[in-house]
C-alpha cells in the first residue's frame, strides 16, 4: 500500500489521497486528526482536491481503468463518494501528468494541458460549457500550479524536460 499526493479541505477537517492498493489507484478521505480512512471511489483517481466550498473533489483518471495509464477523463464526485456528479474529457499531450485544481468560487476547474512540449492552464466550468485557456505560455512544461485563495495570484513551476539515452552495444 502506498499513499500520495495528500490535499487538505478549505475548512482544515478532512484529507483527501490517491492510496496504491493491490495494484489500483484509489481515491481516500481521512479526517485530518487520524481514524479510519473511507474509500470515496472504487475506480481509478488521482490528483484529488476539494472545491473551496467544501461540497466536491475533483480528481483524474484514465477510461482504461489502469492506474498507470496517463489520465484521459475529470472527474467530480461529492465529498461523500460514489459515482462522478460529472466527468470532462481531458486531453491527452506530452510525457508530464495533467493536474487539476478548483478556483476560488469552486465554480470552475483549473487544469493543465501539455501541447509540443508547453504546457497551459485552462478553465473548464463545473457547470457545464467549453473550457477556456487560461495562460498563453509559448515555452516549457509545467509540473504544477496554484491560485492564492482570491484566485489573483497564480504559482507555477515550469521547465524543460531533459533526458539522455546511452546505447551500449557488444560487437562481438
């Protein structure tokens, strides 16, 4: 069992976590003082967040139902659980996983979107609608990103990906 990439409520009370069980990707919700963690979805989730109003998470995942395929879908749920209250295509780009997060009024959803190695945030909102690009970023890719609570300020990291490949060969 491992457990990732924990998210904390607007109000402080709960945590939200992907946990690796059998070789599945849950989504998990404990209180932030300890006790019994609930499972909220029996799919594949990662990326949870609550919404500022403390009604939903939003979390992504893949249609395949393999916890290491790259996400493809959004999905939200209520705080409680269950099935998706509504699901958003997200597309697919680029070797860095997307990340999604609420904006301050928890009526739109923020998430990244890699394109020919640059990544940008757009705005999907939760009711419904054609999402919107947020940033305009001609280069580098983004690792993640936040808003200040007033939604004024945004925080990214941002690089280049860099990797070497050695191909060692026997002649012999």
């Amino acid at each position: 069992m491992a457990d990732l990439n924990p998210a904390i409520s607007a109000d402080d009370k709960w945590v939200v976590y992907p946990s690796l069980d059998g070789g599945k990707l849950t989504l998990w919700k404990v209180g932030i003082d300890g006790g019994a963690p609930v499972r909220l979805i029996n799919r594949v989730g990662l990326g949870a967040r609550f919404s500022r109003d403390g009604k939903y998470i939003v979390y992504l995942f893949p249609t395949s139902g393999d916890s290491f395929a790259p996400p493809n879908r959004i999905g939200v749920i209520s705080v409680e659980g269950g099935e998706p209250v509504k699901t958003f295509e997200l597309p697919l780009g680029g070797t860095l996983s997307p990340s999604a997060h609420w904006l301050s009024d928890s009526k739109s959803i923020m998430y990244t979107v890699n394109n020919n190695n640059v990544t940008n945030i757009w705005s999907q909102p939760f009711e419904g609608g054609p999402a919107k690009q947020v940033t305009e970023f001609k280069d580098s890719l983004m690792t993640g990103f936040a808003w200040s609570r007033d939604g004024k300020t945004l925080a990214t990291t941002r690089g280049v990906l860099v990797r070497d490949a050695v191909l060692i060969a026997d002649d012999k």
